[in-house]
C-alpha cells in the first residue's frame, strides 16, 4: 500500500509482479479507505477483485498482464473513471463496469480477449475503447454518451442491462433476452448453446463472439431461441468442422464462418439473410452445402459462398431466392447446380459462378432476365447449357472460356440484349425457336 499524498487514504500497489492467481484488494488500511490502484502492470494476476471504494482505474495500470481473465468489482462501487490504455494488451476477457462510472478513456480496452463491452448508463464520456473493430459496445442507454469519440465503425447497440457468465461463455443480458458475446472455457474445443443464460433466452451469437478460436464442434439446444449470428462470429476459427444452425435462425452475419472448416453447411428455411462473405474460403476437402424446404432466402451475397475447397456434389437454390450477387460462389467445386421448381430467381450477377470447374451441366431456370459478366466464365467442363426465354440481358463473357458442345438458347436468334461477346467466339449455339 502507498499513502496518497496530502489524502487520509491509500493506494493498492502489487509489488510481486510474480504472483499469480486472484488478489482481493482490501476496502480499508490502517484505518483509512484504499481510494486507488497501481503498479499491476505486467503482473500475472488472473483476478482482480477490486472495493467499493476505488473511485479510479489510472492508465496502464492493469495493462500488459498475460493471464488476466476477470476484474470483479464491489457491490456499490464508487468507480468513476477508467484512464487510457488502462487494460490494454491483457487478456482481460469479462469485467462488468460499475453504475457510477462516468468516463472511459482512450484504448483502455485495447488489445484484450474481450468481444464485447456493457456501457452503464452513467457513463458520458468515452474515447474509443477498443483498438480495433473486433468487439462491440452494448449501451445500457438508448443513446450515445454526450462525448464519445468513436474512430471506427464498431457494432453499438442498446437497452442492455449488464453482464453475466456461465462455464462456457460470457453473455450481455437485454430486458427480454441475452446475446452470447465469447468463449469463456479457452481449453475446450467442444461446446453446446444453451436456451438460457441466467434466466434470459439466448436470442443472438454476438459480433466476433468466436473469433479465431479453436473451437472444433458446436451444438446448438435443439430449443433454441436463437434469431441472429453475429459477422465475424466464427470468423477464422480454423478447426471448426461442426455447427448446428438452429430452426429459429433468421440473419447469419458478414464473415460469421470465413476460414472454418465445416464440413456441412445447411441453412434453415427461416433464414432471411446471409451477409457477404459468411461461408467463403472453406478449407474442408468433402462439403455439403443446403437449404431447408420452404426458405425464404431471398438473396445470395457477394461472395458467400466463395472459393470452397472441397467437393460439394450438388447444391439446390431454393425457389425463394431472387438474386445472385457477385462472386457468390466463385471458385467453388460444385458437381452439380439445380434451380428448385417454381424458381423465382430474376438476377445473376458479374462471376456468380465463375470457376466452378466440377460443373458438367446447366439448366438455367424460368424467369431468370439477367446473367452478368463473368457469371459462368471459365467453367471448364461444361457440356450443356440451357438458357430460358426470359433471359433478356447477357452481360460481356458471361460464358467466356468455355467450350460447350451443347449450348440450347430458348430463342428464335440471339436477342438484342445479348452482348456481343457473351461466348467464345466461334461457340455454336442452338436457338430453339428458330425456324
């Protein structure tokens, strides 16, 4: 302990920067109150449990401490400021701010395992907590704070009322509902997703809840509640080779699987919307990609499903889907591609299929006006094609680097939509109607 200076109080300083494990810091020495705290900067403290009467957390003071999980504060805590980079690269992962807090400074989350934030209500000055975008910020405000200065374009949402944790994970609890927002256990690479925690319904897998873990397998309750994968929630967990997606499942995020290694991919028919890049650059040698009878996915993003390693032997687009953006499946090794009957699918966009080498045969459904450029090109084992009446635009070498024996255009001749260079050249083309 150190007696602050002209104060009838003191300041908790760790002198054994060696010790490890949990320290609970007193409320009173020598008769008078412990006001402050320092000197924990690269100790190897796991825990910290600090007294109601800390009102503040310096700079740097709990920064560079490579086995901090948790800071535990007092029940009526009179914390009122945390100071810049005051955790910063520590592997700080769960903290549950203090209702009297009135500013964060700049960084002070900067660099830890956290991925995601409770801001208390009181709170009215912050300065970018976090370093970078891999966390979010859960306000329990349904307002900014007067003076915050956020940099970056991170994840702020509100009406949250605190924290809480389990054995597996570490949750942010709303009025009705609780967002799971990381891996608690580091050591285990299996887990299963609760309906509950703490007595809330668990609506929402955070944004980078799961981000680069070594997660392996994950089971969902077969109850689950569960509407919304955050993006980047799995983002770059290499080894994860399962994932149950539950029946009330209705977003999947940007990026939520980029770089995992599942080995079946089956999206519920309630799911509305994937984000850009959520399946992209799938390191699995064997994958099955599929929709729930009945989905009501309308839309198939920019590179969702791009540059798929392993084999997929057939994917059925549901008849809901509408449009087929840019990249969707480039590079990917589909065998077979099949448009559901009653197709509604209007638009494929510029190298939606571009490189899908495996692909022998292509029967492009009614109703579809548009194909983009690049869309099928460089699909090297193509032997038919046929392309609908309805069909009214065909972008620049739709079909480029191909060689297609059998090219069927439901046609009298090529229409006035189809650009010129829309094949190879000299590619003989069947137009059906011709007399």
């Amino acid at each position: 302990m150190h007696r602050l200076y002209g104060e009838d109080a003191f300041l908790a300083i760790a002198n054994d920067l060696n010790r490890a494990g949990e320290i609970i810091i007193p409320e009173t020495f020598a008769g008078m109150d412990v006001i402050g705290v320092g000197g924990f900067k690269n100790s190897l403290y796991s825990k910290v449990v600090l007294p109601k009467t800390i009102k503040t957390i310096s700079s740097y003071v709990f920064s560079s401490m490579p086995n901090l999980d948790e800071i535990i504060f007092e029940a009526d805590s009179l914390l009122e400021s945390i100071g810049h980079y005051a955790f910063y690269d520590s592997n700080l992962r769960f903290i549950t701010l203090p209702s009297q807090l009135t500013s964060i400074g700049y960084n002070a989350f900067g660099r830890t395992g956290m991925r995601g934030l409770w801001i208390p209500e009181s709170v009215q000055s912050m300065d970018t907590p976090f370093s970078s975008v891999n966390a979010s910020l859960y306000f329990e405000s349904n307002t900014l704070p007067a003076l915050y200065n956020n940099f970056y374009a991170n994840a702020t949402l509100f009406g949250y009322l605190g924290t809480c944790k389990d054995s597996q994970f570490d949750y942010i609890v709303g009025p009705d509902h609780a967002v799971l927002i990381s891996q608690r256990d580091l050591s285990s690479t299996q887990h299963t997703i609760p309906t509950h925690a703490c007595s809330y319904p668990i609506n929402r897998i955070g944004d980078y809840a799961m981000y680069f873990s070594n997660v392996e397998q994950i089971s969902v309750d077969p109850n689950s509640l569960i509407e919304s994968i955050g993006d980047h929630a799995f983002d770059q967990s290499y080894q994860l080779i399962e994932f149950s997606f539950p029946e009330s499942l209705k977003t999947i995020g940007a990026y939520a699987f980029y770089r995992t290694n599942l080995k079946e991919i089956h999206i519920p028919s309630s799911v509305e919307t994937i984000g850009v890049v959520a399946f992209a650059d799938n390191f699995s040698e064997t994958l099955s990609i599929s929709f729930g009878s009945q989905s009501m996915l309308k839309v198939i993003d920019i590179s969702t499903f791009y540059n798929m390693r392993g084999t997929i032997e057939e994917i059925i687009i549901p008849r809901s889907v509408e449009i087929i953006k840019v990249n969707a499946f480039l590079r990917s090794k589909v065998t077979r591609l099949i448009f559901e009957e009653g197709s509604n699918l209007k638009i494929i966009e510029s190298g939606a299929f571009h490189t899908l080498t495996n692909l022998v045969n292509l029967i492009l459904p009614e109703g579809l006006t548009f194909i983009g450029e690049k869309a099928f090109a460089f699909n090297t084992s193509l032997q038919h094609v046929y392309i609908p009446s309805t069909v009214v635009t065909i972008e620049a070498y739709a079909f480029i680097a191909t060689s297609i024996p059998l090219f069927e255009v439901d046609s009298e001749a090529k229409p006035l939509g189809f650009h010129e260079y829309w094949i190879p050249a000299n590619q003989i083309v069947i137009y059906l109607k011709s007399t």
